[in-house]
C-alpha cells in the first residue's frame, strides 16, 4: 500500500449550519472544496436526533459523490436505529457500523461482538448484498479482529482517542505499538484497516508512521477545526503533506 485515504467527516460543518436557518455554511460546497482538493472521500454519521447531519445532508452528498466516481462516500452509524435505511436507498461505497446509543455525545468505543456479533452478522450480510463495503469500529483489540471478520466485516475502523489522548506524553508508544498489534491482526483475518477519532494534524502522521497498513482515516472535528483558520483547500492539501510525509519517512523493509 503506497499510501492511505483522507476522509473529510462533515459533521461539525453541518453542527455550524444548523445554528441558524440561513443554510450556511453549504455542507455541499465543503465537500466539493475538499475533493478538489484531493481527499479520497466524504464521511456523515447522520445520528437519529439530526443534531447535524440531516437526512437532506446525506441525499445532498450522495448526488455530488456521483460526480467524483474515484471518490467514496462512507456513511456511519448504528445499524440498529437509522443507519440501514440510508444503505438500503443510498447504497454508498461503505458504511461504518458503530456502537452509539441515541443520545450518545460522540463515539467513545467499540463493538462488543460477543455480545452484538450475532444481531450485527444479518446486517452486515444485507449491507454486503447491495454493493456496500462494511466496517466495524472497533476498539483496539488484537482479539476481536477475528471475531469481526467472522461476522462478515470487510475493514474495521480502529477507534483512535486512546492514541490521540498519549500522544506526546510517555504513553505514546505504548498506543502505537497497541494500534499496530490490532491493525495487524486485522490484516491476517483478511479485514482492511481504517482509523479515526480525535486524529489532527500534529498526530496524524506519527500514527501511520508506525501503524502500517492503514488504508483510511476519517477526520471531521480536527481538520474543520483546522480549516476555520486556514480555509478547506488549505487544511486538504496539510493533511495529505502529512500523510505524504509519514510514507516517506518509513524505513524500506517496512
């Protein structure tokens, strides 16, 4: 693998959005920005409450993504309230399955599949029968990567807020070397490897530095964060020079 796919989570620019009723800022505008940019794709987790992203928001984005067809469109969220119906109708490249009760502040950990593996497995079957790629969030946990794959995921995404809360502090290796047992557990059951939450620019690139095989990250609330100061082109183009520059700094054999 040469190198590993941004994509732009808009949650936050519609959470701006929504605050008046003037439609503004265009969450199709940023996505179009973005993906002239070069980010891979676009990420919505479209929650029951629509505390952001709406259900036009998710229709909206589907149709611009049609335009980019080397561009993938990832819609998360938990498939047991309203994720499916957007599968089903909308049938985007992947979906990301993951385990928020409704009410739920943000994503804070991964699927339990002893205990969810078997109501998730028809789902997941059902995703995979329309076209749709399917990942699971997932804590990192070098024991549950086959246990996902088991249940019928393609990829996982590994749930980053442990790493990014280490990150410059004596705890930092120790997370890396976590990711980077589960990312490769992943891989030798046969799942993809995605990555995302709370991941930024300043430690983005030491993350896929040493967890190889990363194939995806999904970033919303550190790179909108980052694009109030430096505008969306901008923020695109320093995350991929991050991207770009954790490759490069690989040694060979890696």
């Amino acid at each position: 693998m040469k190198t590993t796919a941004l994509s732009v989570n808009l949650n936050k620019v519609a959470l701006v959005r929504n605050t008046r009723h003037l439609g503004i800022p265009s969450l199709t505008r940023a996505a179009d920005i973005c993906l002239r940019q070069g980010a891979s794709g676009i990420t919505v987790h479209p929650r029951p409450d629509q505390r952001h992203i709406r259900t036009g928001d998710v229709h909206d984005l589907s149709a611009l993504l049609k335009g980019w067809p080397d561009r993938e469109f990832n819609i998360e969220g938990n498939p047991f309230q309203n994720l499916m119906g957007f599968v089903q109708e909308l049938r985007p490249h992947q979906c990301t399955l993951v385990p928020d009760s409704e009410g739920q502040f943000t994503s804070d950990h991964g699927w339990d599949l002893a205990r969810d593996g078997e109501r998730l497995r028809p789902l997941i079957a059902q995703a995979k029968a329309l076209g749709v790629r399917v990942s699971l969030f997932m804590d990192a946990d070098p024991a549950a990567m086959a246990l996902a794959r088991a249940v019928g995921a393609d990829r996982v995404e590994l749930y980053t807020e442990p790493y990014a809360q280490a990150w410059g502090s004596t705890a930092q290796q120790g997370q890396i070397d976590r990711f980077a047992a589960a990312a490769q557990a992943a891989q030798q059951a046969g799942l993809g490897v995605n990555a995302g939450h709370d991941l930024s620019r300043d430690n983005l690139g030491a993350f896929l530095h040493g967890v190889p095989g990363v194939q995806e990250v999904s970033i919303g609330h550190a790179l909108i964060a980052d694009a109030l100061e430096l505008g969306y082109a901008a923020t695109v183009q320093a995350y991929l020079h991050v991207i770009a520059s954790a490759f490069a700094d690989r040694p060979a054999a890696a």
